[in-house]
C-alpha cells in the first residue's frame, strides 16, 4: 500500500505529453483501481516484436527515442527517477506518439541524496544497481535509456548471460560490441550513456543536444502541432 500511495502522489505531480496522465483513484471493496489516460495497448515491446528484425532504423529510433528523453528530462526536472525504464513500459500509438507508464518504482529524489533500492529489470540495470551499492537516482535512468536505445536500433541487448548473476557481472564489466551497420553518432551516444561511471554519464539535456538528434526536435514539435 506504501508504494502504492507513493505512486499515486508521483502521478499527480506530472504534467507532461510523454508521461502517462492519472485521472483519478476508484477505491473499492477490496482493490483499490487508477484511471488512466489511453492512447491504446501497444508497448514499445510489442511494436519491436512486430518487427521482421526486431529493431528499427536509426532515423525512425530518434523519433521515438527523443520523446523518450524529454519524458525523462521532465521526471529528472521534477526531482523524480522511474527506474524501470524499458520498452514494456513505453506505450506507442498509430503516429508513434509515446508515453512513458509503470511508475511503480518511481521515486522523489534529493540532492546529493543516495538510493539503495535494489531494483528494475535485469537487463536495464545499471552497473551500481547490479552491484548493489548505493546509487544517484538520475543517472541509472540514463543506462537504462541508452540500453533502450541499442535494443531499438541493433534488436538485441548489449549485455547478455545465461544466468543474472553472469548477466551481471557482464554489466558491471561494461563492455559490449555494435553491430557494424550503427553510425559513429549513434555509437558514441550509446557508449556515453552506458558509461560504467555514473558521474560521467550525461544528464537527459545533454542526450537530447547530442548531435545524433539534429533537426529531430523541429520535426517533434511540428507532428505535435499537427495532433
């Protein structure tokens, strides 16, 4: 119930067309049920899957992935870190719109105030959470989104193992490979935000400045627009 209220209270604190908006609480006999805004049932997950390769185009992943990361700089902004970034957690419309969902290891954050939380999924974990130490909030959201970003444009993860703790031990190694199709912005952008030093990870206004995004942000605000 804890975490269920602490939920609830982070839903009505945003207001942001890339975060999923919560109408209202129905409290009933035994449940207690949230209305939420709908823009259809179709993850980020469902919509790779749907995919003859699984992955998608580096220009059609800046679309989505910029959404993304604006949702992110305004939970950061808003001293709030989701940490289970992922693409269950991502919803898509027809125009590939997306929201982000699934606050419930959401969390109010304090400057220079460490987490310890073990917490998220597996794969999107990043190295401190994995090695379970005490954490900054902010920057485990941007492993987890340049791990996101790499599922989109290369269809698989970039840590694997055949058990969690090998999985691990892969993340907190923090080395893996492109495949040789991925352009040279797209590879530094990705190596940058999984940067086994959280310190040197980049916040969520410098991803989106990165040079990867050129022009994304007018053609962003020109769909918005349009809707």
């Amino acid at each position: 119930m804890k975490n269920f209220k602490r939920e609830v209270d982070i839903l009505n604190s945003l207001n942001n067309p890339y975060i999923i908006k919560l109408y209202k609480v129905l409290d009933g006999k035994t449940t207690l049920n949230l209305v939420m805004e709908y823009i259809g049932s179709n993850s980020l997950y469902a919509f790779l899957k749907s995919k003859s390769s699984r992955k998608i185009n580096e220009e059609e992943a800046k679309h989505i992935f910029y959404q993304i990361m604006e949702g992110i700089k305004y939970l950061h902004h808003m001293n709030t870190v989701h940490r289970d970034i992922k693409l269950e957690n991502l919803l898509i419309d027809d125009f590939k719109n997306i929201k982000i969902i699934d606050f419930g290891f959401a969390i109010k954050v304090f400057t220079g105030k460490k987490l310890g939380s073990f917490c998220g999924t597996p794969s999107y974990m990043a190295p401190e959470i994995a090695g379970k130490k005490e954490y900054f909030g902010q920057p485990v959201d941007i492993w987890s989104c340049g791990v996101l970003l790499y599922v989109l444009i290369c269809g698989q993860f970039p840590f694997k193992g055949s058990c969690e703790q090998e999985l691990y031990k892969k993340i907190i190694d923090g080395r893996f490979e492109f495949p040789q199709y991925v352009s040279n912005q797209a590879r530094n952008l990705i190596s940058q935000m999984l940067n086994v030093f959280p310190e040197e990870r980049p916040d969520a206004n410098q991803v989106l400045r990165n040079s990867w995004f050129i022009n994304i942000n007018q053609q962003i605000n020109s769909n918005n627009q349009q809707i």
